[in-house]
C-alpha cells in the first residue's frame, strides 16, 4: 500500500553529496537553516577537517548524523589492492566512529573483466574481514545494492535479493541501505523488502528519481518527481517491513550541481513532500 | 563450462542495424562475401522495398534470414495507444512471414510513469492479442529482457526469468530472445537459461560487449572484446541449455556506425572467433 504524504521535514536527510558543491559547513548551516534534520556525510567534504569536531559542529546544529559514505569496493584485481581496500575501510569507520555516524554505506565494487562470482566472493570475504573492525568502533555496515548498470566498475550486488543475502551471512551490524534509484525496476523488491525488514536488515533508503532520457550513467539522476520512481509506493512497502530511519536524499547530478544550491535546496524541500 | 572457441562462421548472424549506415543490399552483398551465415533484418531496411523479393534476395545471397527486429513496445497510456501497439505488431508479423523470418523480437515497452506491474500487465494482454496471428503467419514471438536501465521507457521485462515466466504464459510459438548485453550482470542467469531451454523457450542469443565507461545508455555498445562480458561462458549455458542457432551480433554504437563498415565488419569476424 502507497505511504501516505509526509507532513513535516522530521525525517529528511540530505547526502552532502546532493549539494556537491557546497563544504560540510555550508551544507551544516543551509540544511540546518532549511529544517533539514539529517545529513548523510560523503567522505570527501571531511578531507582537512577534525573530524570529531565537524560531528559536534553538525550535532549542535541540529542535524542527526544518519550515515558516512562510503566505504566498499573489495574486489581487485591482486592480494595487494584487496589489502588496500580493507586498510581504507578500516579507516572509513574509523572516520564514522570520529564523526559519530551510526553505519557507513557500502558501495561494494566490481572490477571490469574480473568475473561477477569472484568479485561477489571477495566482497564476502572484504566485509567478513572488517566486521571485528565495525565490532570494535561500534558502527554498522550496510550493504547497498547498486542498479546493473553498475556491474562492470562498481558493484557486483545489483539487487535487493542479493544485499539481503550476503548481510544475512552476518550478524546485526551488517545490513543493506536500499535505494530508489538503484531497485525501482525489480519485479522482487516488494517482497525483497518485506524479507529484507523482517531479517532486521533494513539500516537505510535512499531517494532520487530515474530521468527519461537519462543522458549519463553516473551523474544524471533526478529530484523526486523529475522522474517515473513511485516512490510512495516503495516507501509504503519501506514502512511496512518496520523501517522508521530517515528519508535520505541522495542525488548524483551535474545538471542540479551547476544551479545555485541555496534554491536548489528549497526545491528538495519541495520535492520531499509532494512526492516521497 | 564455457564454450569451446568458435572455429567458423557457420553461426555468425548480423543484425542490419549493427552495420546501421549501410541499406539492406548493401548488408546483403558485404555479409554474403564476408562468409557471414545469418541476418536479423531490422524493419527500417525494409522500407519502400517488396518484402518478399528482399527475403528472396538475401536467401540467394546464402544468409539464412534469422529474425525481423523488431515488435513489442505494447504497453500505452490509453486504449487507442494499445490498439495502435497491436496493430503494428500484426504488421510486423506480415512482414516477418513475407520476408521468410521464422520469428520476430519483442521489445515489450514501456511508458514512463506507468506502474511496472500495469505495463508488464499490458505486455502478457498485448501478446495474447497478437498471439493468434503469429499463429496464422506461422512466425514466433521471442520476448527480449532488456537491461534495467530500459525501464522507464523500452521494456518492463528486465531479466531472463520475467522473459520466461511470460513466455511460459503461452504455446511453443512464444519464447524469448537472449541478449548478453542485457543480462550479464544478472546473477540467476545460468539458472535461469537452464530453465528457458529445459521449456524450450530459448529461441535466440545476441551479443555484444559492456564498455567501461559506458557513455550512452543506448547507443555505446562494444564489440565483443572491448569490454567485460564473459561470453564463452555465457554461450556455454546457452549451448549446454539445447541451444543450437545462431550467434547474432547486434551493436548499437555511435562510434562504430561512424567508422568505415567493410572495416569493422572484417573486426566483427575477427570479435567473433576471438571472444565469442
């Protein structure tokens, strides 16, 4: 059953990413100003900072510390860049645990040419090496899936089904973050989320739209509503397998990143409760 | 098991619009002396000729006509849209017959906005419609999966198992046309083409190469070799499943259709027993 509208700001997150160009305290002030109660912070705009102090300066602003992205991308090629990347994930949560963020996303990787089977495997074998990592700094992980067209660089987790899965191997502090953007397509992801929720794997949703034409892979996602994603149809599917996070806004656009932010922001606002 | 090397052209097919700049004589003359054995014609070369004397001119040439591309795209906003969708479907039976094709493909549609359920609802109504003059034309129907990333306004049917459950829906003259360029990232796919063979529903297998980066949605294809799908083991299934046709290379590439086409059409034979 569709979710019915949301009524207040109480839930909406922002990735820091959606608002590319902005630094972490523009984004800290224009979010916290706009009734934003969540941000979602990309590693990028925490490179120079103190990383502690730029938690408690999101904190006292008022904005709730939903998630660091990201970590992931196992697979390689070779032993040594398998080690590398476990080496950087350790130090995502340590970042996370810094920062104060509960989980850090997971986009899990792909190496072209490397077969799907194997860079699955070694995704499975990534997260089961810094899980007594995440055990130690208290943060979770969650496994996002990515859309197939996604497989050949940067996951070889493509569906909810798959996510479910491979954090059902472990235990609660391994779960999926499920995107709109990413599943909207799947004929099994209304009965992948119940599944999904029921596991208690449910850690996050995500929230863009799919544009007609989409004239880049990577960087031509929508704000909710420019596109066809029913996204009070999944969220009403989100919420019935128990998921009570936030709504988080995460949009990868070089057409939305070129405007001026400020107004940009108001439109999420917008968009938020006309069509999440 | 993947596939033992290709040693010969005795199944290579082309699909006309993989060498898009040249007519339909043209493809006929430089397929024929480049030993190519098959050709998926594309309707858009049939246009202004008589059908059956093309047929009867490509069958003299010594290509063995493999398919008409292509039918589908049934689901519509309104009524009128849907009768629109099914008339032309009949039209293309005719054409199919009148050309000595054996089966058309179906790229089932979609319409952005409409519901997936509605539209893939709309796909098994359109081909139950059109189910009775495929059977009076003596032509099959081969539902293509196509990549999720078609979605919004190509195809509802996004994997091998949708495809085969539909076809399932119906009499050995409904099956499904496989496409490596679609499917590979699919985790069920080896399963899943176990299953559509076993039902006897594998009634086609084209190929072509996923690109990194891949900078079109529709238009970048690679030809098999420049990019990451695992086609010998692909076509391992396919052959393992009771598939015994053709290998139809079908590319849509901006960067290929501008090149010199006697030139690439010698790479596609080289493509072909190198990595196919």
């Amino acid at each position: 059953m569709p979710a019915a509208p949301l009524t207040d700001y109480s839930r909406l997150c922002i990735h820091t990413i959606t608002t590319k160009p902005w630094s972490l305290e523009q984004a800290c002030d224009y979010y916290a100003r706009a009734g934003v109660t969540g941000i979602t912070v990309w590693r990028d705009t925490l490179e120079g900072r103190d990383i502690a102090a730029a938690g408690r300066r999101l904190t006292e602003a008022g904005l709730e510390i939903v998630s660091l992205a990201r970590g992931g991308f196992f697979p390689a090629a070779d032993g040594a860049g398998r080690q590398k990347a476990l080496d950087d994930n350790r130090r995502c949560l340590d970042e996370a645990a810094a920062l104060g963020a509960p989980h850090v996303v997971l986009v899990c990787g792909a190496v072209p040419g490397l077969p799907l089977a194997e860079a699955r495997q070694q995704i499975t074998d990534g997260i089961a090496a810094i899980l007594p990592h995440a055990h130690a700094t208290g943060v979770k992980l969650a496994i996002e899936p990515l859309h197939p067209m996604f497989a050949d660089n940067r996951s070889a987790i493509n569906t909810l089904k798959q996510a479910t899965d491979v954090a059902s191997k472990f235990d609660d502090f391994v779960g999926v973050a499920l995107d709109t953007y990413h599943t909207w397509w799947d004929d099994q992801l209304e009965t992948e989320i119940a599944r999904c929720g029921k596991l208690g794997k449910l850690f996050a949703f995500h929230v863009s739209d799919w544009r007609t034409p989409t004239v880049d892979l990577l960087n031509d996602r929508g704000l909710m509503g420019e596109g066809c994603i029913p996204f009070r149809q999944i969220r009403g599917c989100v919420e019935a397998a128990g998921f009570r996070g936030f709504n988080e806004v995460e949009i990868f656009s070089n057409r939305l990143w070129a405007g001026d932010q400020a107004a940009y922001l108001l439109k999420i606002r917008e968009a938020y409760l006309a069509h999440v």
